[in-house]
C-alpha cells in the first residue's frame, strides 16, 4: 500500500489517483464497501419494524439465485426459475451500462449520460425493428442492434465532441442530453407524435409501433409469452469481452488508459487526447444503446412515454461501475447484484407479509446511493492508510 504513489506521476489526474487507489484496495474493499451498505440498509429495515434477515432472505429468493441451491424442489424450484429469468434479463442492460460508465472512467472521463444514451438505443431500435416487414429475421435483429449502438454513439459522441474541440465538462453534457433524450422521447411517441402507433386503435395511446416478430431477440429459456429469458444476455456478455480486450490488447487501449492517467503526457508522446475523448464517449454511447436495443427486442417490444419517464437502468450503471472497480468480471458481478435486488424487491417477487414491496423498492435505491457514496469513502481510507504507513519511517527517524 506504500507503494501505490510509486505508479504515478507527480502530475498525474485525479482520475488516474483514484483509479490507482480503487486497485490498491484489491476485492476486500468493495466487498466491504457492500457489507456496509447492506448493514445500513437492514438497520433502516429494522426502524421500521420489520426482521432485516428474513427481509433481505425475501428478497433473495425473489431474486431466483436459489434456484442453484440443489434442495430447492418443485413448485419452489419453478418459481425460482422463473425469478431468475426476470433477474438475467434486468441483469443484461446493466452490464451494458456499467460498461458505458467504465470505458469513459478508464479515460478520465465520467459518464453521467447513460440513461440518455440508453434511450436513444431503444428509440432508434423500436423504429427499425417496428418497420421493414419481411425483411429475413437475423438480418432485422443484426439491422435493429446496429441502429441502436449509433444512435448511442451518436449522442454520446456530442459530449465527447465538445470535451475535445472546447473542453466542455462532459458530467454537465451528458445529463444535459439526458433529459433533451427524455423529452425527445416523449415527443416521438406522445400523442400524435411521429413515431405514435399507427394502429387506428390506439390513437390515444402515447405508445410506439411494436416490434414485428421477425425482429425479436430468440428466447431459450422460459416461457416466450411470458418474459422468458433471450439472447440479448450472451450479447452483453460478449461485450464484457469486448471491453476487456479493447482496454488490454489494443492500442486503442493503451492509448485511453494513457489519457486517464495523464493527458498532457499521452499529448506530449504524440497520442491525441481530442480523438480519444470522441472515440471513447461514441464505445460508451454505443454500449449504453446497445442496452436499450436488447430490452425492445428482447421483451419490451414497443415504447411508451411513461417507460422513458420511469427507466432507471442508465442510472443504475453508475452504481454498477463504481462497485465493479471499472472491470469486466467486476461490472459482470455488479449489474448481477443490482439486477437481483430490482428484481427481489419487485411487487410480483417480494413477499408482501414479509416486507411491504414498495418500500422494498426505496431499499434498493438506498444501497445503491450507499453504494456510490461508500465507493468514495474507501477510497479515502486507502489513501488515510498510505500516509499512514509514509509517515511511520519519518517518526522513526526523529525518534533515532
């Protein structure tokens, strides 16, 4: 732990420090970081009245995780299956993005507009995948996930444009285009918009076209009818892979990892900064779209004005790549644990007489605000214990 300033530069970032800091706390910190928050959480639960254990144990196998527990049998094995299909599926988007968050971080950039770009994605994948009837159905789903990743990058490409032409602050950009997303979004599909539902029996609701079948993600596992679980999960996992070789066997990699750490130094060894803020924001955006994409083909099927409203998993991704450290294997376990407790604290999974779903649902938005909270608390106490540690041989010197 002494050790860590060794690998920076004097004028290194303060991306580049926390970064360094977030490493030297290895897999204890964050699991830490969780216990906490987890605590802090059952003691709110336990204010209020209610057994924080055989709450959090609701909302566990609410989550469908005990399927994998060999004594569950029957009729609770079924519905755990189920619980974990509704799991896997929430768990998807949240890799994507987390990814979305942690690309940008690994470049010193911070991603606050996932949401936007996440909705963008599924505004430019609900109108391929609503049009083009006939067409073959794996050439719509390749056209539709496409649309939806350069919608994404599209938007997010902005952000990354204007940090690199006027040096814009990117964190106020992308929650600005957040919500010119959002109300975009409302537009197109409110009522009379252009994207409306063209069915003469719906003109009165604020609802797009649906997905025409041939362009819906295949399901293989579960029910089709009833949410079961698509293919979108393999896409999201093939994008961690994509990630982790981009950032570790390329020299697109090098390069962002070297801007993270010290612009002006990238800039002096002849890498350039401008084109690798634009390059990294359009891989975010096209991962934070790609999220959208696989939920309108996967089981969404359409878009509604109060789904843009109500979504959160753009957010979400936040919390997923902080407690994930910005690593594949990290944002994998992270969007797993999100995606568990919005799934556990559901009003279909949570037993109500155990603890009330709606309040369950706030107990999910509070480990995650912990989650965020926390991550910055860790890392200042790795950096209390190095000077700590620095300042040992100094006392022991004045003692001799």
């Amino acid at each position: 732990m002494s050790d860590v300033d060794d690998e920076l530069p004097p004028d290194a970032t303060v991306a580049a420090r926390l970064a360094t800091y977030v490493r030297a706390g290895g897999v204890v910190t964050p699991l830490i970081t969780l216990l906490v928050a987890f605590i802090v959480g059952g003691l709110v639960v336990l204010i209020t009245g209610h057994d924080p254990i055989a709450t959090y144990k609701a909302i566990f196998n609410g989550t469908g995780l005990n399927w994998f527990f060999p004594w569950v049998t029957g009729a609770d094995r079924a519905l755990a299956a189920v619980n974990l299909q509704q799991t896997l599926i929430v768990t998807t988007p949240l890799i994507l993005t987390g990814l979305a968050v942690a690309f940008a971080f690994r470049c010193g950039l911070f991603n606050i507009g996932g949401q936007g770009q996440y909705i963008v994605g599924s505004v430019f994948a609900v109108w391929v995948g609503s049009s083009f009837e006939g067409m073959p159905s794996l050439l719509h789903i390749l056209f539709a996930i496409v649309a939806g990743m350069l919608g994404g990058a599209f938007w997010a490409g902005i952000a990354g444009l204007l940090k690199a032409l006027t040096g814009t602050n990117e964190v106020i950009t992308t929650i600005m285009l957040n919500w010119i997303a959002i109300w975009t979004g409302n537009y197109l599909f409110s009522l009379g918009g252009p994207l409306q539902n063209s069915n003469p029996t719906q003109k009165d609701v604020p609802v797009s076209n649906d997905v025409v079948a041939g362009a819906r993600l295949p399901v293989f596992w579960g029910d089709p009818d009833l949410q079961g679980l698509h293919v979108g999960l393999f896409i999201a996992i093939a994008a961690l892979l994509v990630f982790w070789v981009l950032l570790n066997r390329t020299t697109l990699g090098f390069e962002v990892r070297a801007v993270g750490f010290n612009p002006d130094a990238a800039e002096a060894s002849g890498i350039s900064v401008a084109r690798n803020y634009i390059v990294v924001m359009a891989i975010c955006g096209a991962f934070a779209g790609l999220a959208g994409t696989l939920d309108v083909l996967g089981w969404q099927f359409r878009i509604a004005t109060n789904d843009i409203q109500a979504s959160q998993l753009g957010f979400f991704g936040i919390a997923v790549a902080l407690l994930g450290r910005n690593t594949a294997l990290g944002t994998f376990f992270s969007a797993l644990l999100f995606g568990g407790l919005i799934t556990g604290t559901s009003v279909r999974n949570l037993d109500p007489t155990v603890f009330e779903p709606a309040l369950a649902t706030n107990l999910t938005y509070m480990i995650q605000g912990l989650v965020v909270l926390l991550v910055s608390t860790d890392v200042l106490v790795l950096y209390l214990w190095r000077l700590r540690r620095r300042k040992r041989p100094a006392v022991a010197e004045v003692s001799v």
